[in-house]
C-alpha cells in the first residue's frame, strides 16, 4: 500500500491539468456551436429563396412563370398554357401566368386614368350583363294593425357593356430574347400595359360601343335633372360662352359640381385634358382668387373647387359644342367588364428577324348609372 502522501507540487500539476482540460472542452463546444450556426443560416438562406416566388430579376422565378417565360416567348416551344378563343376554340392563344397578368393589370391601373377612377369587374365568359333599378322599390307607412296593400313592381334596366378585343403587338429580336440577362416578363408586360391603356383611353371616352367599350361622351345627353331624363342620358351644364367660359366660370364649375347628388359627390372627381386644365388654372373668382388648388403633399391630386382633377388626354379641347369637362363619381358611374385573362401568340414568322407578341384581352365598358356623372358643355 501506497501511504505517499501528495505534494503542493502535485497537487498544483493536478489543478492545472483540470483546468487544462476544461479550456480545451469548451473551445472544442464553442467550435461546434460556431459549425451548427453556420450549416442552419445556410438551410435558412437555402429555404428562404425557395419559399420567394420573384417574377423578374436574379432571383428564381415561379415554376410556371418560368416555363412559360423559357419554353414558349424565348423558345417558341408549345407549353401547357392553351387557352380557347370564345370564338373559334382553334384560334386560342396562349394564357399568361397570374403573375405575369397581375403586373400587367397593376401597370394598367396606373396609366389608364379612366380605369383608375371606374368600377373593373372580372368575368370569365365573352359577355356581361347588370340589372339596375331605375328607381326605388316602393314603400308605404301603415299602423301597426292595418293591413299591407300591395306595392308597385320596381323597374329594372339591364346593362350589358358592349365589348371588343383590345390587343397589342410588341416586338424583340430573337438576340434580346437569347439573353438570359434580359428581363422578358417586365419588358412584355410593360409594352402590353402601355398599348392597352392608350387603347383604352380612347375608348373609355369616346368609344362607339361597335367591338368597342361606349364611352362615356357617347352617351345621350339632356339638360333634364335627375329623376326627369330618360335613363342613360347624362345631365350636361353649359358653360354660358359660346367659345368658352362666361365671365362668372366659377359659377358654372359650382352649378356643375351641385347637379351631382350629394351620395356621389363622395369619391367624385373632375377629368379634363391637358389644354382644359391649364386654362382651367388660369380661372380666378370675383375676388381674384384662384379657383384651381395645387396639392400639398407630393402624390396627392391637384384640386378643383375641392375635387381631384384626372387628366384624360381623349378628352375634348375646349370648343364650340364640345363637352371638355366631366365631373362625377365613375366609380358608381362608369362600369368596364373584362375577362381576367390575357393571351398572347407568339409570332416570329411576320416581322423576321423580330418575333412579335400578340396580347389580346376582351374588355366591355358602358355608363351604369347616368345620374353619378355630370357633363359641362360649352355653349351659351
């Protein structure tokens, strides 16, 4: 038996190696800690980029944005995205992925200043059709005992917009298309934006109904109030100048904005085009107050007598016999039906060494309710 009994130096040895030992584990721990960090921001990084369905840019587009983008604009190749023409079902073109669509339909909202303001419904089939009240239902007061005598039938219109085929026709060439770099789904996106709003434009205001929206200044007009003219018929103010404005204008603008019934005067606002508006602005009341009122905040609209002001460039200049100013609420005004989906046929055969993009959308537009929009005409 060993009786040795330990010296402070040994003991001192033991004690160091203890703590030897310690240092060593925990930088070993700390290691690892540093090593499973790393591995999960990685799984995180991997899933996050999974996870983000990015229509354009560097990143990984959705599947079918893709498949569509690399198989059938830049290739040509024929994908899974046929879709049936209401007319002729071999005439189809090719259905644009909801993204694709969405970026198109947003980009349109902003550009067409008529279907910014206008009530949009999506339909899935060639046609639309609305029933409206042309008056109230009718009602009665009796006692609490007394019987219920029977009312008169309510009386309804139907609204059926007439529609049309609104198409564009961009164009790039096969070596834009053969650039991986190249942002196709923007690019087409944008130029289909850009054709059909300047269509649409048009169409929204003067349109003739005939494979056409019916603009709006293309409805009957009538100096009638409400609840007098027939129905579809627009009330119009005239401007008191056979040329112009009187020397009262603001009296007219204000006679204009109170034709409206106070109901749509909520969410109302004036359209003009360019050349009305800056003579607009120059209008001043007896004071000599300006009746124009510029907005305060960036990105808030310019005002008129209270209003915001849309600028729709199809609209008339001022003239004889004209009607260069609107104002009512197009929300309740002014109804555009449209199929939600947009075709596109890609054509590289017409224009060589260009390859064509034939986009076509089936867009209906018509007034709703003629009392929520109010015309000013100018005459005497």
């Amino acid at each position: 038996m060993d009786n040795t009994t330990p010296t402070p130096a040994d003991a001192a040895e033991a004690s160091f190696d203890i703590v030897a030992r310690q240092d060593r584990t925990e930088q070993d721990v700390a290691a690892l800690r540093s090593d499973v960090e790393e591995v999960k921001a990685r799984v995180d990084k991997i899933g996050r980029a999974a996870a983000r369905p990015v229509i354009g840019g560097t990143e990984q587009a959705a599947p079918e944005v893709k498949g569509f983008v690399d198989s059938y604009l830049r290739r040509g190749a024929t994908a899974e995205y046929k879709s049936i023409s209401g007319a002729v079902p071999s005439d189809g073109g090719y259905a644009v992925p909801r993204q694709i669509d969405a970026m198109i339909a947003r980009e349109l909202t902003e550009i067409s200043p008529i279907r910014a303001i206008a009530q949009v419904v999506q339909t899935g089939s060639a046609g639309y059709r609305k029933l409206v009240a042309t008056g109230g239902t009718a009602s009665g007061w009796v006692s609490e005992t007394a019987g219920r005598p029977e009312t008169e039938t309510p009386i309804f219109a139907e609204i059926a917009p007439p529609t049309g085929e609104l198409y564009a026709n961009p164009a790039a060439s096969q070596a834009m298309l053969d650039d991986a770099g190249f942002d196709l789904e923007s690019w087409l996106a944008s130029e289909i934006a850009m054709e059909f709003a300047r269509a649409e434009g048009a169409a929204f205001v003067n349109g003739t109904g005939f494979n056409q929206p019916e603009g709006f200044l293309n409805a009957p007009v009538s100096t009638q109030a409400d609840g007098s003219r027939n129905f579809g018929a627009l009330q119009y103010v005239g401007s008191g100048d056979a040329d112009g404005f009187d020397n009262n204008p603001d009296a007219k603008l204000i006679d204009l904005v109170h034709t409206l019934k106070a109901g749509h005067r909520q969410g109302a606002s004036f359209v003009m085009n360019s050349a009305t508006l800056a003579e607009v602005r120059k209008l001043k009341t007896a004071d000599g107050a300006f009746l124009w009122q510029p907005g305060l905040v960036e990105g808030q609209p310019d005002r008129l007598l209270g209003y915001p002001v849309v600028e729709a460039e199809d609209m008339p200049d001022i003239a004889a016999g004209a009607f260069p100013i609107a104002f009512g609420n197009f929300r309740h005004g002014y109804l555009i039906a449209e199929r939600s989906a947009t075709q596109v046929l890609r054509d590289p055969f017409t224009n060589k060494p260009f390859v064509h993009f034939y986009a076509t959308k089936r867009v209906g537009g018509q007034v709703v309710d003629s009392n929520a929009i109010k015309l000013l005409k100018i005459e005497l």
